[in-house]
C-alpha cells in the first residue's frame, strides 16, 4: 500500500472520530490504533468501521480502539503527518479527560506505559527464542562473543527494563522523563547492585537500607515515577522562578532516589512477589481447570483490548521467578484462532472472504497477530470464534498440566515456538498443534458454511435500503438554522452527516421520530428510525466537558421511543452563564443511503414541527 493512501486513510479516520480536535490523544499499540477522545458523541462508530483497511472499531479500556492489523505503525505515522494530532499528547485544552472507571483508568494507564516498548520487547523476545535454538541445535555456544552480542542484544531490553518504564511512565504521568530515567539509573548503579549481590549492610542517614534487585523490575520504577509526577508539581508551585529550573530537579532527585531505596522499592518488590506467588498458586491448586479458564476467556480479552493489563504480571512473573507462564498458557489461542480462520478459508467458495481469511491465517500462525482474524472473520460469524475459544480452553489445559513456560515475553506463533524450548515444550507443542487442527477441522466440518455469508449480506443490504420518506420533526420549541451556520467545524462541514439545527428556547428535548434509542449521553441521544434512519440530536456544543452537569438524560440505550417522547431536560440558562452555545443538532448519520436529506428554511418552530425530511433513493 503506497503511502499516500496511508495519508487518505488517516484522514478517513481522523475525520470520522470527530476531527483531531476531538482527540485528547493517540497511541499505538501492535494492531490497532487508540484514541482518546473528547466527545464520543461526536464520533461516527458506523462510518469508522466500514471504512476500507479499518478491521473494526472496539470502545474499550476507557479508549476507541481502532483494529488496523500490521499496517498500524504507517497509519499511526501518516495521522501524525496529515492532522494536528500529536504523539501521545495528553493534554485536552490544558486538562486531561477525567475517567472515574478505575478498571479504564488502569486500562489506559497500563497501555500508555506499555504500548510504546512493546515492538522492542517483542524483537527482543524472538531473538531470544532465536538463540535458544541455535544453541539447543549446537549453531552457537554461550561462550562464544556471537552469542554473547546476540544475546546483549536481545537481554538488555529486559535488563534495563526499568529505564524504558521510567520514560513511558514520565510521559503518562507528565514527570520531567530525564529525571525519570536518573532514578531508575540509580536503582541499577553497578555498585549498589553488586551491594545487593554481596548482601551488604547499608544505611542512609543511619536508616537502613533494604536492598533487593530492580533489574528486569515493573513496579518499583512505575510507584516512583508516579510519586514523582507529585512531588515536581509541588515544588513548581512553591519554588520561586528564579531557582525553580536548576532546584526542582536537584530536589527530586535528592527526595525520590532514597525515598525510592527506602520505602517505595521495598513495597513495591514485597508487592510483586506477593502477586507473582498468588499467580503461581492460583495455578499450581489445579493447573488443568486454570489453564482451561484462562485459555477459555483470552480470545474474549483480545478481543476488547484487555490482554494489556496482564503484561506487568507477566514481565513481574519473569522478574521474579525467571520464567513466566500465564503468556505460555494463553499462548495457543493465537493457533486456535488461526485454525478456525483457516476452516473458513477452506469451507468458503466467496472469494471475497477467502481474500480476507487467508491472509489473517497465515498473520495469526506466523506473526501471533489474531485481531484480523479475529474481527474480519471468526467473531463475525460467531461459530468459528466459540470453537477456537473452546480449542484455546482445551490447549491451555494442557500447557498448564505439563508445566510450559517462558524467561521472556514472546507472542505465540510458529516464529516464536523455539523461545519455549525447556520444561514442559514438548506438551506445549502438542497443544498449540491440537488447538490449530482441531480448530480447524471443526470448523471446515460444522463452523461455517456460506449460507452464514449469504445472510449477513442480505441483512446488510436490507439495513440500508430507505422504504419510504421520512420526516423528522424539531425536538424542541427554538429557531431553526443552518448547519453552516453552527461554529463547530465537524457539524457544519456535515462530518457527522446532514442535518439541521436549531437553537433552543426551552430545556425540555423530545423525540423527533418513533424508533429505537442506540446511543444515550446526557447531552446527545441517538435514535435508528423503524424505517433505518439514523438520527442523533446533539444539545450545545463542547458540552461533554460538563460531564452530565445541567443534563437529565431521561432515556437509555435500547429504549423505544415514540414521537414527542421526552429524551433529556438541560438547564439552558445555567450553561450559558459558563460560556456554552446551546445550538442542537438534528442530523441524519446514514445521510449517504438517502437519495436526499432536506432541511426546513429557518424559522422559529415548535416541537412537533417538520424540521428534516429523508428522500429514499
């Protein structure tokens, strides 16, 4: 793909989630790109998901993730190069989105800290399985300087692990990374660690110092980054200008590095050992029912993003242990998911799908990337999805039952088998190898059939077939304008679709048709007609900022409204004492399955009048 399709594609995606003025900020991960953003309202899910490359779009961890597949790094480049976004760019105006769901907020803190070393992790973790093979095939041996560079190469990341942490972490949590990076350098100075390895009795100001090991560590690093973030702005604050640039970080550094050696790493340690030992006996009281759990759920973790919040267990399992198992036990999904995708690829006679299955087959056996195979093909038709989870189940089973396992952090795939070459790599092959065939195998026999893809392809195209004109009438008493006339680029330029609006005289919003409410906020309600229009009232502009304050959302998602049904109430007055424009959008989103969609001319109206008719095709 040339790159300047890459360039239209980002512009596809930067303007179906709202423009980059919607977004608080982008990272990456493997597959897919994530966005945070400022109002959800304003992003087209529908528009995003049909958009050609795009696999699917996932809201989950407090994110809009959407799944790209391997291209993801030259999307995430060209999004950076064609809008205003910025690279991890967390601020939103000065202040970062408040999220109170504590289980997207440690989502979305972990992938921040995670996401930008992942690639190096993951090329590290394969050279590693590399030289496990070379030296079990007698290539290389651990003496020689080929091996010893090689393997520089491929340990350093883990080595110095804290270091990578300590930047990715200053950057979520806004520390000076330089500062950052001089802690975690102190918790691994040579002499200090040959003081631990030499069991030496240490004191600070006579206080005496537990010493443990922070090399290849998570926690220690990322406690007192986060305690650091705290302590540089309360210095900022009290420091006067003059001295503020040169003393803030002399003291963090003279506050953090003990406290660090004192308090935080000992906890922190005491912390991961307890967790690493609660995993390992969680394990160890039945491998085979754990296993199978584990094995069981993680098609469903991949598939909304939350296999991340597993990563500092695993690196910590590592850390502690040598050798990490929860990866190993989950790792046959990948060859599970792989197989029911290639059961497809053999059971279709629709080249449409035989070009999407092969080549997410052959990403999720080789590369460990299952997210194609997963969104573009098993969960689409669901029976190939619940047999690989199934399959995944039965393998993890095994893997656990035989004691399998990792000293790195590798993603499961034909490329990667010779990093598990040890205890238990053997089962650990027949597992992988039972959950690819027989994933496979019955698929091909009972999974799939084209009769699946001739139905979904009917329903798609009924969904979006206009039966008859449809009028929508205002949703409140006001005066109707045009959309070019509404000081926000993404309703005006009809990014959302086309529509009008109207500028409220009242706070009471009513429903502008009959039909099924799919999107419910506190200041936007989205309602699919019984006819297939989809309508979205939108209350005020930049309004998601006052996170439902002056809103009474009076209806849900799955709600079924009938015209002039009450949607919300809005304290109108109160939000324009704060600086808000109460304009409302009224827009029809699938504007491009109507032949027209026509506004009325301005006019002051009532609720109940004719604002928007849709003109089938």
């Amino acid at each position: 793909m040339a790159k300047k399709n890459y360039d239209e594609l980002a512009k596809q995606i930067v303007a179906s989630v709202g423009g980059a003025d919607n977004v608080n900020s982008l990272i990456h991960c493997a597959t897919r790109l994530r966005f945070q953003i400022k109002d959800p309202a304003k992003v087209d899910k529908k528009r995003l998901s049909q958009t050609e490359k795009v696999i699917t779009v996932v809201e989950a961890g407090g994110q809009l993730q959407v799944v790209i597949g391997n291209t993801v790094g030259d999307v995430y480049d060209s999004i950076l190069a064609t809008s205003s976004i910025k690279a991890g760019d967390m601020s939103t105006e000065g202040k970062e989105s408040k999220d109170k769901n504590i289980i997207n907020l440690f989502m979305s803190t972990v992938s921040g800290i995670f996401a930008p070393i992942l690639g190096a992790m993951s090329g590290a973790g394969l050279l590693k399985g590399l030289l496990i093979l070379f030296t079990t095939m007698g290539w290389l041996s651990k003496d020689m300087g080929t091996y010893r560079i090689l393997f520089a190469a491929a340990d350093g990341v883990f080595t110095f692990l804290p270091v990578f942490l300590a930047y990715t972490a200053a950057k979520k949590f806004k520390a000076d990374p330089f500062v950052s990076v001089a802690i975690a350098s102190a918790l691994m100075y040579p002499d200090l660690s040959a003081a631990f390895a030499a069991k030496e009795s240490l004191t600070f100001l006579n206080i005496p110092v537990v010493l443990v090991s922070y090399t290849s560590s998570v926690i220690p690093i990322i406690l007192s980054v986060f305690v650091l973030s705290k302590l540089e702005r309360g210095l900022r604050r009290i420091l006067p200008d003059i001295i503020k640039n040169i003393f803030t970080p002399l003291l963090s550094l003279a506050i953090m590095v003990p406290s660090t050696f004192l308090v935080l790493g000992p906890i922190s340690d005491f912390a991961g050992k307890m967790l690493a030992g609660g995993y390992t006996a969680m394990v160890s009281v039945n491998p085979i029912i754990a296993g199978f759990i584990l094995g069981l759920i993680w098609p469903a973790a991949v598939m909304f993003g939350l296999h991340w919040g597993f990563i500092p267990i695993v690196i910590n399992n590592i850390a502690q242990t040598g050798r990490d198992t929860l990866f190993t036990i989950t790792g046959p999904n990948n060859f599970a998911q792989a197989g029911a995708t290639l059961g497809v690829f053999l059971k279709t006679k629709s080249k449409k799908v035989k070009d999407i299955a092969g080549p997410a087959a052959i990403s999720a056996v080789l590369a460990g990337i299952t997210e194609p195979a997963i969104y573009g093909v098993t969960l689409k038709y669901k029976r190939p999805f619940f047999i690989g989870a199934f399959f995944s189940g039965i393998a993890g089973a095994i893997t656990a039952a035989v004691g399998a396992g990792a000293p790195t952090v590798l993603g499961t795939s034909l490329l990667t088998m010779t990093g598990y070459i040890g205890v238990g790599f053997a089962g650990f092959c027949a597992a992988c190898a039972i959950a690819y065939f027989g994933s496979a195998i019955c698929t091909y026999l009972f999974g799939y059939n084209d009769n699946m893809l001739l139905e979904d392809e009917t329903a798609e195209s009924s969904a979006g077939l206009a039966k008859k004109e449809e009028e929508l009438t205002a949703p409140v008493n006001g005066t109707i304008i045009s959309l070019l006339e509404v000081k926000d680029q993404v309703f005006a330029g009809g990014g959302l679709g086309k529509g009008s609006a109207i500028i409220p005289a009242e706070g009471t919003f009513y429903a502008p048709c009959d039909g099924m409410v799919e999107t419910a906020y506190p200041h936007a309600v989205g309602i699919k007609t019984d006819l297939g229009a989809e309508v979205f009232i939108h209350v005020g502009l930049d309004t998601v900022k006052l996170e439902g304050k002056y809103f009474e959302l009076i209806v849900k998602n799955g709600d079924r409204v009938k015209k002039g049904d009450l949607l919300l109430k809005a304290d109108l007055d109160s939000m324009k004492r704060e600086g808000y424009d109460v304009t409302t959008m009224v827009l029809v989103t699938n504007s491009n399955e109507y032949a027209d969609v026509l506004t009325a001319e301005a006019k002051m109206a009532v609720a109940g009048d004719v604002m928007i008719r849709c003109i089938p095709r």
